[in-house]
C-alpha cells in the first residue's frame, strides 16, 4: 500500500502524536536542555566563539532534509490536499524546533522578535498547528466524502 492509499484517520492520528512530542518538548523544555548540552559541548571544545560555522553548517543540513522529507510527502500526497497541508504543518513543526535547538544568533533575532507583544515564533507555532488540524480535518472529510459517493 503506497502512501495514496494511506487511511486518513492513520495520518491524522501520525500527525497528532508528532504535534503531542513537541508540545510535550514544549512542556518540559527538552528543547532548550538540548540547546544547553550544545552550548556546554562547544564551551568544553574551545568552540564556542566559533559555534557559528557549525549551527550554519545545522541549518544547511536541516533544511537539506527538509526539502527531500517534504518532496517525497508531497509528490505521494499529490491529490490529497489535505494530507499535504497537514504535512506542510509538521514540516514547519520540525524547522521551528531545529531552529530553535540550533539558535544561530541571527535566527534567534526574527524568531524572538515581538510583534504586538507577542514572539513572531509563537505565531509560526500557532499557524503550523492550525495547518496540521485543518489538513487532517481536510483529508478525513475528503475520505467521508468519498466513502459516502462511492458506496
């Protein structure tokens, strides 16, 4: 069975538990130990004024996968848009938590920025949650669709 024929509530159901590890993250700031145990790691190293050229060397290598993740997702999901939505979410998920654990300077810069009091990186949050619930509530209603003119 390829992924077009995935069933939609498993999606959803994958894509839920992924979101529920992040807000768990979220919670427990798991994010942040891992960033401090970086820092600590290039502060033993002597590397620490140079850490820049390894978190730029991250986010190329984050992005590399990124864009080969989200290719495969999206060809195998090309007529199911809400499948491909709710992917888009967690893939913008999963850049923000990169982002965040490599917290390169000038990232940390636009994502901590306020804006109208509140971080632009909580509005990134916000809009990759709602793009993950609204692409599988999209799918699933799409599946009922189907099922319903089909049977």
């Amino acid at each position: 069975m390829g992924f077009e024929e995935v069933d939609s509530g498993k999606i959803a159901a994958a894509a839920a538990l992924i979101d529920a590890c992040l807000a768990g993250d979220t919670a427990a700031g798991w994010r942040l130990e891992l960033h401090t145990a970086l820092a600590n790691t290039f502060v033993h190293y002597n590397l620490y004024q140079v850490r820049h050229v390894y978190q730029i060397g991250l986010l190329f290598v984050l992005g590399l996968l990124l864009l080969y993740i989200g290719r495969g997702v999206f060809s195998r999901f090309r007529s199911r848009p809400g499948a491909r939505l709710a992917a888009f979410g967690l893939l913008l998920s999963s850049a923000l938590w990169g982002l965040e654990v490599i917290s390169l300077h000038q990232t940390d810069q636009v994502l901590y920025h306020l804006w109208g009091g509140c971080m632009t990186v909580a509005y990134l949050w916000v809009l990759a949650a709602v793009l993950t619930a609204l692409g599988a509530f999209l799918d699933v209603l799409r599946r009922d669709r189907k099922r319903a003119c089909c049977s």
